[in-house]
C-alpha cells in the first residue's frame, strides 16, 4: 500500500492493478497429466467464464511427457506452429525440475529454451507462462536415496520453485505460481485435500487451485467471488483456494512476471499549486490512456497534469500497453475538496446545460464558452461542436439511449464538465 500524501485537497486510495475489460484470450497448454487430470483447461476455461472473461484453448499433455519430449512431439509442434497464441502455458514433468541444479541445468533448462523459442518464431506476441508444479505430498520417495532434498514436500517444492523462476529469467517469461498457491493452502487450510490418493496428481481441489492460480496470473484480477465451483468441491473449500491463490499472485505481481514481458500499471501522483501531478511508474510498457473519472478527455501522454474543475470523488485510471497491446490498468480514488483559483463553483455552473428535447442538447452559453465535447460513458470521443452565444441547440442521436459526459472549454482551459442521460 502506498503512503497517503498529506495535502488539505488531495486523499487517495490505492486501488490494485486490474484488468476490467472481458477478452477472449487464446491459449495452448503443453503439460502432461498434470495438466489433463480433471481437465485443467476446461476448468480455467468455466472459471474465467463465470468472471465475464472468454478462453479458447488447446492442449498437447501426454502422461509422463518431458521438456525434452516435448520438443520432438509431432502433436506439441504442430500446435505451436498454428500461432496466434495470446498465452502458452508450459509445465515440466513432475519431477525433473526439482532435481539437482547441475541435473536441471543439462535435462530440462535447455528444452524449456527451444520450446519457448518456437513459441515466439511462430507468435512473437505470444507470452510463455511457465505453470510451477508442486512437491509431493511426502517427498519423491523414488528419488530420496539420490538427491536428499526431494526427501521431504517442503524440499522438493522449494527445488521446483527455484527451477521455475530460472526458467522464466532464462526465457523473459513469467511464472503461474501454482506450486506457490498449493504450499500456501497446505499451510493456512490443511483439511482441504490437494492431492489425489497417489500423493502426486491434484484432486478436484487441487486443479481449481491451479485454475485460480493462473487465471490471475493472465488477468490481473482476484477469483474471489466466482460462482464456479466445480462438482464435488465444498464451497468454503472454494473460497479459501480463490483468496490464497489471489493474495500468492497479486501481492507479488512482480515476482512472479518480472522476467516476462507483461505490462504492469502503476502511477503516484502529488498536488502542486492545485495542479495534480501524475508520476507514470509503469513497467514493460510503451502506451498510455489516463481516464481522470471527471469526463474529460482521454489523455496519453506519460505523465499528465491535470486540473479537476469541481469538488467531488474522482477514480483515475491508467492503463498501460506493450507493443503487443497486452494491457494493464491500476486504479486510485482521488478526493477533490477544494478547486484552483479562478474556478469557483459559480463560473463552473455558467455555461448551463437546460435540457434534452427530441434530438437536442440545448446549451445557455452565458460565459461565452468555445467548445463543448460530448463522449459516451466510457470516455469515446462522439461530436465536439463549436459555441455561439446564448442559448445552442446541438443534435443528438436520440435512439442512442444512455449515460453521457461532456465538458464545456475555452481554450485549453475546461470551465465546465457534467453528464446527462438519454432516456
């Protein structure tokens, strides 16, 4: 949480980073049984669902498979080869990652490098996701007398989350931290069963654990709430796993992607003379839409100024794009208690809207404004039209039902901003 600046007109909240427009993002799973026991694509796929959010996926997961397999796989290439992948989620076998460091180093790194490499020749915009595994219930027993980390869960979680996060800083790639998620649950929630009765593969829990783990990886956003509960998981059970795996993934975003090429939203902002200053801290970002909630027009520049003309509560948002037009938005409340000097709320009302009759706007224009813009409710610019004096009278699409803004300027100064709704 950031500090509170101290200001007599400024107080504002931090809002997380968020990402609040539904897409379809596609995405190919390359795993093993860990991915196709319980259908992990499906269940992510019903999971985003229920948040307002669309998956189209295809897999290639054949039990057992390696990295190395992978890389040979007539079906794993072919799928890579199809291309315009928004996500590929990549997890290793098992077991390979959490052997000795010397081990991974020649049998799984190098695979990890060429499967990612074919992802980006086929999608240069495609982002790899490397999907962290979990230790086994009780260590790998198979492989205890050989390695003595992997004799115990903690152990070899620990040799796979190292493993994992190697893999992403090799490749400029970024973690699901699923594995992450499941030590968490194991820790906070230890009734509820992860494992299935082999002490290796996930249970029903477990795969919505996984689920709920990279769904927040790709959008940003908290599973919190989603009434997507698969059969057989208790609904307590539900909500415990989406506000461990919320809370591993978004409280340290950049852990888990700052090797990758995601973009991260982020901005402070101060007060200077009644002037708001807007300070960008954005990562891995190229473009910029600053939405101040009060109206006005989107603004794209890196590190805006910008002047609120009434007092009143105003969330400002940011999103931030790469060059791929993956996205990022973070949100603060900003609290307006007093306005610059010479905007009073007196002039601010000057330029009065009277009222929408049949297909006009009609506009008192007792200030001698030059210009009021009119946008939808979602910031769109939709007609800009030049004032006369007194009373105007703008033609408006009256089938076009709805909330609107619009902002009344001269000059480059905004003397007046509002809404009004076609009914």
């Amino acid at each position: 949480m950031k500090k509170i600046l101290a200001s007599t007109i400024l107080l504002f909240i931090a809002c997380f980073s968020l990402i609040s427009k539904a897409e379809k993002r596609k995405i190919l799973f390359i795993g093993n049984s860990y991915t196709y026991v319980n259908d992990l694509p499906n269940t992510l796929k019903s999971l985003a669902l229920s948040m307002g959010d669309s998956i189209e996926f295809d897999s290639s997961a054949p039990g057992g498979m390696t990295l190395n397999g992978h890389t040979t796989n007539a079906t794993t290439l072919s799928k890579i080869q199809i291309g315009g992948w928004d996500y590929v989620i990549i997890q290793a076998q098992s077991q390979e990652p959490s052997f000795a460091p010397t081990q991974v180093m020649t049998d799984t790194y190098p695979y990890a490098k060429i499967l990612d490499s074919l992802v980006q020749v086929s999608n240069p915009c495609a982002e790899t996701i490397f999907y962290m595994t979990w230790g086994r219930k009780n260590g790998d027993a198979s492989n205890c007398p050989f390695y003595p980390p992997v004799c115990t869960y903690a152990g070899m979680q620990q040799r796979l989350r190292e493993s994992y996060l190697e893999m992403c800083l090799n490749n400029q790639a970024t973690c699901a931290p699923a594995g992450e998620v499941w030590r968490a649950v194991r820790t906070n929630f230890p009734s509820i069963e992860l494992y299935n009765a082999d002490e290796s593969h996930p249970s029903l829990n477990g795969t919505y654990l996984v689920a709920c783990s990279i769904y927040s990886s790709i959008y940003h956003k908290s599973t919190l709430g989603s009434s997507y509960i698969p059969t057989g998981i208790l609904t307590s059970d539900a909500s415990n796993i989406q506000t461990i795996a919320s809370q591993v993934v978004l409280d340290s975003l950049e852990t888990w992607q700052s090797h990758g090429s995601l973009p991260f939203a982020s901005f402070n902002v101060t007060n200077t003379s009644n002037q708001f200053l807007f300070t960008n801290t954005s990562l891995r970002s190229t473009q910029y839409e600053w939405n101040f909630g009060d109206g006005s027009s989107i603004n794209t520049q890196m590190n805006p100024n910008h002047t609120f003309t009434a007092i009143g509560t105003y969330t400002v948002t940011l999103t931030s794009k790469n060059t791929c037009g993956k996205y990022d938005k973070y949100s603060k409340t900003i609290q307006v208690n007093s306005i610059p000097n010479g905007i009073n709320e007196k002039e601010n009302n000057a330029p009065m809207i009277i009222s929408f009759s049949g297909k006009n706007l009609n506009v008192m224009n007792t200030k001698k404004a030059e210009k009021i813009k009119i946008f939808s409710i979602n910031g769109s610019l939709i007609q800009e039209v030049k004032l006369s004096s007194d009373m105007n009278h703008i033609a408006i699409d009256s089938n076009a039902k709805g909330i609107y803004l619009y902002e009344i300027t001269t000059g480059k100064r905004m003397i007046q901003s509002g809404r009004f709704e076609i009914n």
